[in-house]
C-alpha cells in the first residue's frame, strides 16, 4: 500500500478537497499542516513555493486539481464518459477560477465588492448547471460536488450567506456532507474555525 502525506496549513482551504477525496476511499494519510505564522522558514522546500503538495511513496506532487483529479480517479469519482469529464472538469475550473481569484485579505469591502462583481454570474451559473439535478452529474456524484461544498465552505466562513440565493447549491452542500465517508471525515477532522 502506497504511503501518502499531505501538507497544507492548519485550515480547511485548498487542501480540504484532497482530504475529502483520502477520506473518502478509507485512504490513511499522514495530514502534515503547517502553521502559517512558521510558513516562511519551509516555503523554499515546496514546488514553487506553494501548497498544498501531496507525496506519496515519497515523491512530492503538487497543484490542487491535478492532485484532485488522480485521487479522484481512485475514488470513483470522475465522470462515466469522456463528455461527462469535460463537463465536469469545466465546472471544478469555474469554482477554481472563483475562488483563486477571491480577495483572502480580509478585507471586507474587497470580499463584498468581488462578490457583488463576479460572484451572480458564477452563482447562478452553477445553480442553473446543477438545475433539478441531484449532483453536477446528474445522476451520479463526482468530485466536483465534494469541491463545491470544500471551496464554499471557505467563502461562507468569510462572507456568510454569500450563497443564500441559490437554494440548490446550498442542498448539495447538505448532500456532499451527508455522504457517510465525508460525513465520518467532518466528525473526526481537526478542529479548525475555516
Ligand atoms: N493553483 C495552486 C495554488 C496554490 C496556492 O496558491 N497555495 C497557497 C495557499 S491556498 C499558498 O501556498 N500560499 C502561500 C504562499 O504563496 O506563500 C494549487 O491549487 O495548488
């Protein structure tokens, strides 16, 4: 069995969605998080100087959704056809491009103005791709539902109720968290406020 460990910070982040995915197929994983305030004496260890980075048998890979997409592969949870990739892989890159591009300053009025700006357009995208559905998929869940709720959670602990327009985004957020494997990873993880 393959060894893996997973660095990120002590939140929930971008790292959060890998852990889902580990958690998700009973995966044991050592969950190194590095306190932010020491970043600056490890950062120069990393790939390009950013996390998360997932090694496994000791060979560091890096970047979120590529890391994502193998261990989502394993987990069964990529699309059925090369089309429902495609349409998969769009949604993770528009959730991605919303949230790398989100103000993580801390400063109010910039979080409030980038959602204000950008964030209908994307809300009511995904609101409408998701439609009646019960997964982005339709019939079947995909690792872009578990990124959904990992990168709304992020969003919601900084701008609360910056989804509450969006009824059907915010019942698949209840989905994901009920599935049994995340829902047992959520009642063990490490406490952390976001
Ligand atoms: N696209 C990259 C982005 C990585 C990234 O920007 N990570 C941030 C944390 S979310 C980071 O390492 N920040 C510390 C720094 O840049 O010094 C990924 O998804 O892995």
């Amino acid at each position: 069995m393959s060894n893996y460990k997973l660095t990120y910070f002590n939140f929930q982040g971008r790292a959060e969605i890998l852990r889902y995915l580990l958690a998700y197929t009973n995966t044991e994983f050592e969950d190194h998080r590095i306190e932010y305030k020491d970043w600056s004496a490890h950062k120069d260890a990393y790939p390009y100087g950013k996390l998360p980075v997932l090694e496994i048998d000791g060979t560091v890979y890096y970047q979120t959704l590529a890391i994502g997409r193998y261990l989502a592969k394993k987990a069964g949870l990529t699309g059925k056809t090369d089309l429902d990739n495609l349409r998969i892989d769009a949604i993770l890159d528009t959730i991605d491009d919303f949230v790398s591009l989100y103000p993580w300053t801390g400063d109010e009025k910039a979080m409030k103005e980038y959602v204000e700006k950008c964030g209908g357009a994307v809300l009511s995208g995904l609101e409408k791709e998701l439609g009646n559905n019960k997964w982005f998929a339709g019939e079947y869940v995909t690792w872009a539902d578990l990124y959904w709720d990992t990168c709304s959670e992020s969003l919601e602990h900084y701008q609360p109720g910056f989804a509450k327009d969006y009824p059907k985004l915010l019942s698949l957020k209840k989905r994901v968290k009920e599935l049994p494997k995340i829902a047992a990873w959520i009642k063990r993880r490490p406490q952390t406020p976001y």
